[in-house]
C-alpha cells in the first residue's frame, strides 16, 4: 500500500486541507491518506488551540465521504510535544514492509523543516510530499533542508505534462505537488463563524461547518492565525 501522513493542528479541517490530500492522493496513487491532529504542537500551546476532541470530530465529518481518507488519534492524549520525527517512527512500525510512507506537508511549513526535531533523521524515514504554492520552486525545496545536505540535493524535472516535480536527496524523493492552490486563512473562517452556515461552508466542509455553528466555535477572537 502507499500511504501519506498529513499531519497538523486542523484548527479547523477545511478545505484546502482537503484539495492537497485529494491532489495527492491522484497523482502518486496513494490507497490511505492518515489525517493526524496533534495534541501538543511543538510550536504551539495547547491554550491556544481549540480543544483536541472537537478538532477531531470535525476531521472525522470531513473525511467521512472519502473512505481513503482516514482520521488518526495518533498524537493524542499526548503528555510530550508531538515531534513528526517520533511520531513517524511509531506509524512506520505499524506498516508492512512492501507499504510505502509519504509526509504530506505544506510549502510553507517545509520552509522550517531544517528547525524541526532531528530533521536529517526524519528526511530520511520516508518521502515528502510539498504541496506548493503560487511562487514556490524545486529550488526553494533545496534551500529549505538542512545546510549539511543541500550538497546532496539533485534537481529533477518533470514533462510539461507532468504536476509533480522532483528533488532526490539520497534515497529519499521529495515530491513538489503544485497543483493546489486554494488558500484559506483562519481570518475568513473566524468572520464566517459569526455569520451562517452557507458562508462558513465557503470554507470548510458543511458538516464541519454545521458542527462549528452547534459548538460555537470560533466566534470573535477564539481562533488565533493559523494556516
């Protein structure tokens, strides 16, 4: 099987979220994208974010249509940050050995990786999966990772036909996904949860959408920015 490990806070699930595990899931023929809201984020406080069993009930009414898509507790009830690198390690134990592992991560927080736990351990456990942006280039991929191994990094390009472009890192392939462009800021999501579900919707799936509304979440400044 090939699957992906799409982790995050999901404070809220919404669809770009959706558009990027879709996207991926098309273009490397992936069988079962795990949706992983952490606990405690490193670079967050856990006061900060909306409780964890609200954001994964509202992972678990977005995914619902897409049965490849699944929500994991994976990080939950955590009593130590959640680092990627530990928590990779622990979903790869689980896999058999013909199955093959993605890290589906966005542009922007792939720009930091080289800050991340053990980043030249984690680049080596799995392939990555960049879900680009308008701007974004193979060559940012390359100076994103850590200094000692750019020197590594070779560069390859894709047909003009082809979506997904390429950056071999040893026996590692790090993917360029830029066939997504659906930006969403918890901005509009905060204005919207004040108002209806049909302009809520605009942005997150209905169901979540629906349950935002029930639960009275995000109203005024709950929600601080998030990508």
């Amino acid at each position: 099987m090939k699957l992906a490990f799409f982790g995050g806070t999901f404070d809220p699930v919404h669809l770009g979220h959706l558009a990027v595990a879709s996207a991926a899931m098309e273009r490397l023929g992936l069988d079962l994208v795990y949706f992983v809201p952490s606990d405690a984020p490193p670079h967050k406080r856990r006061r900060n974010l909306t409780e964890f069993q609200h954001r994964f009930a509202m992972l678990a009414l977005a995914t619902a249509a897409e049965r490849r898509f699944l929500p994991s507790l994976l990080e939950a009830n955590s009593t130590q940050p959640n680092y990627s690198i530990d928590t990779i390690r622990r979903l790869k134990s689980t896999l058999k050995p013909p199955d093959k592992l993605y890290f589906l991560i966005g542009a922007d927080a792939f720009t930091e990786i080289a800050s991340w736990r053990q980043p030249i351990e984690l680049l080596s456990e799995c392939d990555f999966v960049v879900a680009s942006r308008p701007g974004y280039s193979l060559e940012k991929i390359e100076k994103a990772l850590p200094e000692s191994l750019r020197s590594e990094a070779t560069l390859l390009k894709e047909s003009a036909e082809e979506t997904v472009s390429r950056v071999q890192l040893g026996a590692t392939t790090i993917h360029l996904l830029d066939s997504v462009d659906q930006p969403i800021s918890s901005t509009q999501i905060r204005a919207a949860a004040n108002n209806s579900v049909e302009e809520l919707s605009k942005y997150v799936p209905r169901l979540v959408a629906e349950y935002i509304r029930k639960q009275h979440l995000y109203l005024g400044d709950q929600l601080e920015q998030e990508k």
